[in-house]
C-alpha cells in the first residue's frame, strides 16, 4: 500500500514541461498506488469550472484515468487556484477537500494543508486571503463575465510577483508557532503541507511530544512528491524536470 502527495505544480500553458513530467508521473508512479494528494496551487490560476482549456481538459482526462484504475484522488485549494469546483472535480474523478482535513495516513493521523494560512507574519497577504475566500466574494466572482476573470487573474498574478520581490524571506515562510497551534489544534502530531517551495522534513514538538512537518516541494525544476507507506517513515523523493 502507497499513498502519494504532490503540490505546487503550479500547471499552465507556457510550461509543457512540468504538465509533462506530471502525465509521465501520473504514468510512472501511480499504478498500484492506493491515494494521491493534490495539495493546492496544482494550477498557475483557476478562475472557474468553465474555462476549460486543452490544458485543464487534458489534465482533467489523465486524473480520470488514474482514478478508473483504483487509486483515489483527493484535491485541495491553492491560493492559486481556489475557484476550483466540483465540476472539474467530477471530470477529473477527483474529492475536493477542505483546507485543513485531518486523514488517517496507516494509522498516523496527519493534518493535510496547503500552508498559506500558516504564514501569519505576512499579515496583508491573509486579509487579501480572507476576503478572497469569503464565500460572497467567491460568488460575485464566478458571476464575472469569462474574459473579466482573465483579466483580473493576470492583474492579481502581476501584483502578487511585484509586492512578494519587496518581502523578506521570513514573511513568506511560517510562523512556527501558528504550525505549533493548528498540530494542537487538531490533536495530531504529523502535518504535511506544500505553498512555502521548501521541501524538507522538519522534527518539532507538540502536544508535550514530538511531531513532525513536512512540506512538499514545488515543480519549478524539479518533480518533487511524497511517498507514505505502512509502518514507514515518509519518503520526499525528487526527479529533474
């Protein structure tokens, strides 16, 4: 038994080669495997079910696939993509999941996040993150005409790139104490989330004992996913683009 866990592919059309290294690991490294995790940000931008392009579509296609042979997909939003669905959810075969859900990893309780929420020093960044996520705004978004939602997504992205180049590296990472708080908040002592572009295994403690968190690495050069066995450690494991 194998679970996977990927994030931050950050999937769009000016990089054909992270959307192929993703088929060939959906290809490579899914047969047989019992779960995969998306956690967020698996797209550059998502402004709504109905966009649907070749790229979507086809991504969307292969995931269906991957699921038509046993193996359950499980999806979560990004600060990139959070207009994702249930639409593209069902096309996708996939299980949208809230932000943060508890899920039993061969009898480890583990906190699956994408990890935005745990960079509470950037505090402009979270209430941009609260409005955008208030279920109004949500609303009146989709409502937008398609080319309106284009547009504003290249704006938003332009804006996010210019004000992140002025952030000290701190501010983008998180709080060690907020990750501390949301362990003890939900009683587990492992957490796995991607966002920060940090991969690494970090050993901390909560609870009154130790815990682990471990963050996925983004697909920028290279593959990175996480392998969780039975009666194993979790494995981050990397490929070159």
């Amino acid at each position: 038994m194998t679970t996977l866990l990927i994030s931050d592919l950050h999937l769009e059309e000016s990089r054909p080669d992270i959307t192929g290294a993703f088929l060939s690991f959906l290809k490579d490294k899914t047969p047989g495997v019992e779960r995969l995790y998306i956690l967020g940000d698996f797209f550059e931008a998502w402004i709504g079910d109905d966009e649907r392009t070749p790229l979507q579509e086809q991504v969307a296609s292969a995931l269906k696939e991957v699921r038509s042979k046993g193996t359950d997909i499980y999806l979560m939003h990004g600060n990139r993509d959070f207009l994702i669905g249930d639409d593209f959810c069902e096309r996708a075969g996939a299980t949208l999941l809230t932000d943060p859900t508890v899920v039993d990893l061969y009898g480890t309780p583990t906190l699956l996040m994408h990890g935005d929420s745990l960079c509470t020093a950037d505090v402009e960044y979270q209430k941009f993150r609260a409005n955008m996520r208030n279920p109004q705004t949500v609303k009146m978004l989709l409502a937008r005409p398609l080319k309106d939602r284009q547009q504003m997504a290249r704006q938003l992205r332009e804006i996010s790139m210019a004000k992140n180049q002025g952030k000290a590296e701190t501010i983008m990472d998180v709080t060690p104490e907020e990750v501390t708080r949301e362990l003890e908040a939900h009683g587990v002592q492992r957490m796995i989330h991607g966002h920060t572009h940090r991969p690494a295994i970090h050993n901390l403690e909560a609870n009154g004992r130790s815990a682990q968190r471990i963050v996925l690495g983004d697909w920028e050069h290279y593959a990175w996913w996480l392998e969780v066995r039975p009666s194993q450690e979790p494995e981050l494991k990397k490929i070159p683009l």
